[in-house]
C-alpha cells in the first residue's frame, strides 16, 4: 500500500513540474502570440479600413490613431488613451475598430487584465464589426484573460472553440491558447491533442509549430 502511495505522490509531483515548465513556456512566448495578431490587425486594416469612407475622413481618422500609437510609444499612456476614446466615438467604420483594439491592449499595459479582457470581448461580440476583426479580439481577450485568472481557463477553451471548428485562419492562435488553458486545468490529453493538430499542420507558422513542440515536450508528450 505505501508503495502505491509513493507511485500516486510522484505523479502527482511530475504532473505539476509539467505544467509548471508549460506555464513558463506560455509567460515566454505567450507574447509572440499577440505579436502575430497585431501584424493581422494592420494588413486587414490596409484593405478595409479605407473602403467605407471619403478620403478627408479616413485620413483624419488614420493620423489621430497614429497619433494616439505615438503617445503610447513615448509612455504618455493617459493621453493615448483619451485621443483614442475620442475616435471610437466618431465611428469612423474599421479604424474605429483598431482604435478599440488599441484601447483595450493599452488597459492590459496598464495592468487591469480582466478590463482588458472585457473590452477585447466587447468587440468580439459586436456583430457590427467585420469577422476578422471579432475573431482576433476573442483571441486578443483569452490572452488576457487567461493572464488574469487561471480560473477562466474553460471560458477561454468555449470561446476559442468556434475558431478551431470553422479552420478560422486563427486556429493556430486559438489552439495554442486553448492548450494552454487545458494545461492550467489539468487536462493534459485535451492540451496534447491541440498541440499535436499545431505541429502536424504544414499551414502552422514554423514559431507557432516550434512552439506547439517544445509545449508538448514540456508536459512529456
């Protein structure tokens, strides 16, 4: 019976190692993550977001996100924030969305996860927006969202699912957070499986590939 025991307990203690390494993994690359998604961001942006106004309006639009990216970029975190509040207001058709999308990445360098989460999610959910956009805010907002608690880790997994179901061009993102958010609830198989589809799918990214197979020896996989 003691010998029992000591097997459970030592698996019990490999089982934590393995998502302790995967959750350094995730702190290390889970940037990269959002890296991608904001390079989707801008090359959506380049072919929509000057196509639903006049030219005047468009540009006005664009150099006040510019500006409020520069702000940003100085450290006056505050004053981007304001500028950029100012043009969600003026719906100014998908550079209104990046706006949104910036506003809410500037609440997650400000700390608040969770807000960030929610704003991510609000644009998510408005079907007024263009799809790509709302699929890279759910991923956006999973991000933070798993980053704020790991106690969200199932709600990230239901909201990620429709991405990875429809062969959205975000699976990848989608699966790797969702592993992730399996390894943080314990499900290692679920995690795996996710893993494997990334490093078996010749489409993947090589990072996001690498990445799915360094997690996979992490958890012993």
């Amino acid at each position: 019976m003691a010998e029992r025991d000591d097997d459970g307990l030592i698996r019990e203690i490999d089982e934590e190692l393995r998502q302790e390494q995967a959750q350094k993994l995730w702190k290390t690359y889970g940037k990269y993550v959002i890296g991608v998604a904001v390079v989707v961001v801008f090359v959506v942006a380049g072919y929509q977001g000057w196509t639903a106004y006049d030219q005047s309006q468009k540009q006005e639009a664009t150099d006040s996100l510019i500006g409020a990216t520069s702000l940003a970029a100085s450290g006056d975190t505050t004053a981007a924030i304001d500028s950029l509040a100012i043009l969600e207001a003026k719906k100014v058709g998908e550079i209104t969305v990046l706006a949104s999308l910036r506003h809410a990445a500037l609440i997650a360098k400000e700390g608040d996860k969770q807000a960030s989460a929610t704003a991510y999610y609000a644009i998510a959910d408005d079907t007024s927006v263009s799809k790509p956009f709302r699929d890279l805010a759910s991923v956006l907002g999973t991000v933070q969202s798993l980053d704020q608690d790991s106690g969200n880790a199932q709600a990230v997994i239901d909201r990620l699912k429709p991405l990875i179901d429809t062969n959205s061009n975000l699976r990848h993102s989608a699966r790797e957070i969702s592993a992730v958010a399996a390894i943080e609830m314990g499900q290692i198989e679920q995690a795996s499986e996710h893993l494997q589809a990334i490093a078996l799918d010749a489409q993947a990214p090589s990072g996001v590939r690498s990445r799915a197979q360094e997690q996979l020896q992490a958890i012993g996989q």
